[in-house]
C-alpha cells in the first residue's frame, strides 16, 4: 500500500468521504450489484435485495438523484415501475469490484482459520 | 459494466455484503485512510478523522478485532494507546483506491455541472 503524505492523505479522505455520501450505507451498493444482472420492479428488488419498501423507496430515491439509476412507470394495470442502472453507474465498476473481491478473499481468509 | 447472472450477482450480493459488515459505515475507511499517513494516538485520530471519541473508540474496537489495526499500549506517563495499520489492511488498497478515485472524479462531475 502507498503511504500517503498528510496532503494526499486529506484529498484521499474527502475523495473517500464524498464516495461514502453517495453509496455508503447498507444497500447502495447491494443494489446496484443487483441491478447489474438486468432492471427489476419494486417488488422484485425488495425480494432479491432483501430491503422493506420503506427503506427500498428512500435508496432508490436517492439512487435516482444521483443519476445511478432511473426510474420507469409503465402504463400497466396496475402501474408497475421498472429501475435500471444508468450509464453512469458504471463508473462504480472498479469500486465494486474491489469490494466483491474482498469480501471473497477475507470469507476465505475466516474460513481457513476456523 | 459486465452484466452478471442471477449466480454471480448472488455471490457479488454476498461478497460485497461481507465487505460492508467489516468495512461500511460512516468511519472505517476513513479511518484506515488516515492511518496510511502513518500511526497515530488516539487524540490525534479523533481530531483528523472528525470523529467523537465515544464512537472511535467503538470503530477502532471493530477495525482491531477484524484485524484491520493494531492497538499498542505505550509505557509512558500519561499511558499512550498508538494506532496502526496491520500488514492485513493492505488488502485494502484496491478499494480505497477505487473509492478515492470515484469520489474525485465523481465531485469533478458536480463541479463542472454547476
């Protein structure tokens, strides 16, 4: 790992804090990996990401306001909204990825100790 | 943006899962961002991270246990406790780089759009 200057140490923690502000929490991410593998409706995405509507309805929200995500209403009876990702999202291709592979790695790493 | 089947995005979904339990929230990364400058003393990351010693203390207590940071006790008058990256965090690097990166090209973004 680098070692960081305190000056590239302080734009590192802004760049991180700011990254933090738009998909920290607990389900940003988790639903953008979803949405990876094609758009869902609401109910879908409740189910496959395992988040009550209530919580679902402000990360979406706030996903859409970020211009990660779009939103669709479809005139069906009844209306039915469809989400997908933006081409934007992929921007935070590198960011998952990395998480995915870690997440991996130190399962494996618990596993092999136990 | 490679587009994932229903498999690969349930084991993406966990991965990235896993990685927010050790490393998500507000604090973690922030933290382990600062301690790539160097260690510090407990006062010293309170003040440059920003953050109430009440809720460090129960970060730095997590990122220990994960074996993220160390914790050493320095024999000196006050008693010291010294912070520090262990060895393991390195296998960090990629998604701290990841989120510096997002994070600074993403506030470009905004910048620009104003």
């Amino acid at each position: 790992m680098i070692t960081h200057t305190q000056e590239t140490c302080s734009k590192a923690k802004l760049a991180i804090h700011d990254t933090l502000d738009i998909v920290g929490g607990k389900w940003k991410l988790i639903l953008i990996a979803v949405l990876r593998s094609g758009k869902r409706g609401f109910n879908e995405l409740s189910r496959e990401a395992g988040i009550s509507p209530r919580i679902l309805s402000k990360e979406l929200q706030e996903l859409e306001i970020n211009g990660l995500i779009s939103r669709k209403v479809c005139n069906t009876k009844p209306v039915t909204v469809i989400y997908e990702l933006t081409p934007y999202s992929d921007t935070l291709a590198d960011v998952l990825t990395a998480m995915e592979n870690w997440g991996y790695q130190h399962r494996q790493k618990i596993l092999a100790n136990k």
